[in-house]
C-alpha cells in the first residue's frame, strides 16, 4: 500500500485524511494560546496547517443558534470589576428541556457538516488541520448521567471522525471564570466536570493538566512527536 493510502473495507484504496488535531474545554482555560503555538510550530516544520473553529465553519446556522443566546437575557454576564461585558455566541448554560432537544437535532446536522468538510477536496490539500472546539464540546454541553443523554451522545460519536489527537485543556474553573466571564461560575464548575467525564466515552480523549502556558505547550509536543505527522515511520499517538 503506498503512503498515505488508507485501504477500506472493500479494498478500494482512498486518499488518507490529513492528520487531525482537535482542541476542547471550558471557555477561558487557554485552548487558543496552545493552538496558536502548535499552528506556529507545524507551520515551522513544513507542515501545511488548516484552522478550523467548530462553530465558524462547522455549526449549522450558527448565526441564528447564536442570536438566541444574544436576545436572552441572563446569558450576559458583565465583568464589573474591568466593566467589560461578553456576550456568549449560544446559550449552552441554558438547561431547558426544550433546548436541549433542540441541541440534539443541531449537533446531529453539525457531525453530518463535519464528515463533509473533512471529505472535501479543499481541505485535503493540508497535512495538518487543527479545530478550535469540537463536536466533543457540544457534547459535554448537554452531558449528564441519564441514560438518554448518554445513548444519546454514543449515537453521535459513532458518527463523528476520530481526531488523530484530541486534547482537552483543562483549567480551574474559578482562574478561567476570571479570564472569560462569559458565563456563570456555576455552569463553568459543572462544564468542567462534564469535559472530565467524557473520557468514559471517549476513551482516547487527552487531558491537558492545568499549569503553566510552556509546561502546557510541552505536554501538547509531547504527543505530537510520537505521531505520524512528526514521525512518519510511527503511528504511536494516532487514534
């Protein structure tokens, strides 16, 4: 087989899929610090990297998903202490059942838009494509212990592309609260704790500890040199 061919179950070889890295976890924990350094590195070894946010170029009618979270009310937090006030892109913190049931059909169109993104011919001609947020986020936006969610959010993974790595930066939620008080502490507790949880379904998650910007960035490298878009004669590190 030559490189970069991957040979399906009918035996009819198939363009492999550049090598895909995926980025999760609760707003302000420093997922675009790490993704702008890991851009800058793979960029630096020749690599050509594609960056992708799940909401800006996957999320279904984000304008509209995100207009609901503008228009209500007690999804805006101000910041009194630098008077700056954020308004969150969706509701997420918002756990009506109604909702909720309306997460569910949009997060099924979104993995539906990602399987065909990845497939397009566009984004084949990179090596590397790098998302901000993933369908992993949407998930443990809805995440809870019942068994609907959790069949629920199975159903939907079986459906979603395995990223080759996929991180989650964690941080404490009271640190990332203050970086970006988009939403209330006690949603960002429980968001966190959500995040954590995930990998008893998804097993290959990576969870980044919380700690220092370099140590961090570290940690990611780590990784990223045991792959194969580092390290072709290896596949340690691919999921």
């Amino acid at each position: 087989m030559k490189p970069g061919v991957l040979q399906p179950d009918n035996g009819q070889p198939v363009a492999a899929r550049p090598f895909l890295i995926s980025f999760s976890g609760i707003d302000g924990a420093g997922k675009t610090t790490q993704i702008e350094y890991l851009t800058s590195y793979l960029q630096n070894q020749g690599q050509r990297v594609l960056l992708l946010t799940f909401w800006d170029n996957v999320a279904v009618w984000s304008k509209m998903r995100g207009g609901v979270g503008q228009r209500t009310m007690d999804s805006l937090h101000t910041d009194q202490a630098t008077q700056v006030s954020f308004v969150p892109k969706n509701n997420k913190h918002i756990r009506k059942w109604y909702l909720s049931a309306a997460r569910a059909g949009f997060y099924t169109l979104d993995v539906a838009r990602l399987r065909r993104l990845l497939a397009s011919p566009h984004v084949k001609e990179y090596d590397v494509v790098i998302f901000d947020r993933y369908i992993y986020d949407q998930i443990a936006n809805i995440y809870s212990k019942s068994s609907l969610a959790r069949i629920y959010a199975k159903i939907l993974l079986q459906q979603t592309p395995v990223p080759n790595l996929a991180f989650i930066i964690d941080a404490s939620p009271a640190a990332a609260f203050a970086r970006k008080p988009e939403f209330p502490l006690e949603f960002v507790n429980e968001n966190q704790r959500s995040f954590l949880h995930l990998r008893e379904l998804v097993p290959q998650l990576i969870v980044i500890a919380p700690g220092q910007p370099e140590d961090m960035r570290n940690e990611i490298c780590t990784h990223l040199r045991h792959s194969r878009v580092l390290n072709p004669a290896s596949s340690t590190g691919d999921t």
